[in-house]
C-alpha cells in the first residue's frame, strides 16, 4: 500500500507545489482522491498509472479540486480505455461530468458511472471499504477513510486435514467464520483457525477542504496515516474561521484526539513562504506531524 502525494498547495499553485491531490495505491488498483488541474503531470512524475485507476473521489467542486477531470479522461480515452470509471463527488456529479466533456469535445472510448456521494460506506470489496463524511466547508465537501479489512486469525490448515475436512470449499467457509457439516459432524471455525494471527486492517483518512472540528472524529479515529488540510498558520486564525478551512495548530490538536498514527499536512495556503512553521505548530499538539511535498511517497506496511 503507497499513498502519492501529487499535489500540496491550495487554491493556487505556486513553482513549488502543485494543487492539492491523493493517490492511494492498493491491490493493483489506484485510488484517485481529488484531480486539479496538474495532476496528469503529477501521476506521470511518481509514475503512478493512471490506467489503473477504477474510483476517482471529487471532495468538493471548488476550481482548486476537480479542474484536471476533463484532462485525465481525455488522456484515458486517447490511450483506448474501455474498462467503466468510477467517479464520486458531490450531488450534481453526473451532469458536471457531461458538462466538462461536452465542453472539451471528445469521445469517451469507456462508461463513467458517476454517484452522488452520501454519508457512510460509498465503496465495499472484499478486502477493504471507503466511507465518505461530511466536512465543514463553504459548499458540499466530504472527507474520506480507506479501510483495509481487518483479519480476524490465518486458517491452520494443518489442523483441518488432521480433522478429516477435505480441502475446497468447506475449507473457506471456515476461514469465512462460518460453521460447516461434513459426514455428520458440524465443525466451527475455533477448530481450525489461528486468531493469534489477527491484525488490524489499514486505515488511512483523507480531510480535505474543513474548519477542523470534532464532527468527524469518530471516523478518522486510530488511523494510521491522517492526511488533512492545513491552509493556515495559527495567526491567520480568523481567516481560517471566516473561509472554513483548518489551521496547523488545530489539525495537530485533532491528530493527537483522534489518536492518529501519523499526520500529513497539505492544502497550504501559496502565500506561506516558511513551511516549517506549519510542521513546528502541529508538532507543539502532534509529535507525528509532517508536511507533505508535492511527490512524497509513504509506504504504508501491514501492520
Ligand atoms: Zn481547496
Ligand atoms: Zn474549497
């Protein structure tokens, strides 16, 4: 599992850093979290694929987080996609989609499915989630958690043969947690399985666009990497209450509350010149605080 920071800044650019987007690498697939104009070159620079990108996620449709859409689905159908697109944001996402490609003239060579985005579990597979909550922000803008599913014990094998249970189905019903019958006898997962060897799926939270605050706390709760928005410095604290977005020295506060492994910094305002300041005041709340740059790569081990 890698997380790819493609972008940093917010609202604008600058020479340093480009506009702020995710991307989670997992399993062969790529997630995409927020596409700004730039992401395209982003993606080719930390050579993440944009071909195996299947769920695109849209925070919000300020200009700052949605404008490289058109570009990245144009560079998709020139390259002969055909496999279905995910994309999600907020309500009105299929219409701005057909909008932006009207606009840019060209044909789609695959199917998006665009959906709305709602509160709770957006996306479920066997071996992870995404859940989507809602943030406080100028307009409709959600955070989001990738989940990897948590693994409860490793199936003991050796255990199973030498209880008579032939090997196949009756073998992932078991791993599955599930009672079975054989010849008579019913057998439960206790018999075979060895939950010393449990551990904890991943879990990564994504917060973009916020005034920090408590109401998303249970969500992003004990991940392991927090990635959040940190516009501002503590001075510029009105500012941050007045356009709702977060200030370091309140991220840091909500990092150390919601017993995050890890925090990263992004969505810097452009005008911040001295970027440790940023790291150094989520420091005095979060020891475990870093601002990210434009291509840092974290790989994230299973835990
Ligand atoms: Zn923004
Ligand atoms: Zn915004």
């Amino acid at each position: 599992m890698k997380l790819v920071f493609l972008g940093t800044s917010g609202s604008t650019p600058t020479k340093e850093r480009g506009l702020t987007s995710v991307a989670l690498q997992f399993d062969g697939n790529v997630f995409l979290f927020d596409c700004p104009e730039g992401t395209q070159r982003q993606m080719m620079k930390s050579k993440t694929s944009y071909m195996k990108i299947n769920h695109v996620f849209i925070s919000h449709f300020h200009a700052d987080h949605f404008l490289g859409l058109p570009g990245l689905l144009a560079t998709m159908a020139i390259h002969g996609r055909t496999n279905d697109l995910n994309i999600f944001g907020p309500k009105g996402i299929e219409k701005k989609i057909k909008d932006l490609i009207k606009l840019s003239e060209f044909k789609l060579s695959f199917e998006i499915k665009a959906q709305e985005i709602k509160k709770g579990i957006i996306v479920k597979e066997n071996n992870y989630s995404i859940t989507a909550f809602p943030l406080k922000h100028e307009i409709e803008c959600h955070g989001f958690v990738f989940k990897e599913k948590d693994k409860e014990g490793e199936f003991n094998r050796a255990k199973a043969e030498a209880l008579k249970i032939p090997a196949g189905p009756l073998y992932s019903k078991l791993a599955e947690g599930k009672k079975i019958k054989f010849e008579g006898k019913t057998f439960s997962p206790e018999q075979v399985m060895d939950y010393s060897k449990a551990r904890k799926g991943r879990k990564i939270s994504i917060v973009f666009d916020t005034l920090a605050n408590n109401s998303y706390l249970k969500q992003i709760e004990e991940s392991d990497i927090l990635v959040h928005e940190s516009s501002f410095l503590e001075e510029k604290k009105a500012r941050a209450l007045e356009t709702l977005h977060s200030y370091a020295k309140q991220v840091g506060a909500l990092a150390e509350k919601a017993k995050v492994k890890k925090l990263y910094l992004i969505h810097l305002s452009p005008r911040i010149k001295e970027i440790e300041r940023i790291e150094n005041e989520a420091r005095m709340e979060f020891a475990e605080s870093f601002v990210a740059k434009d291509l840092d790569s974290i790989e994230i081990m299973q835990n």
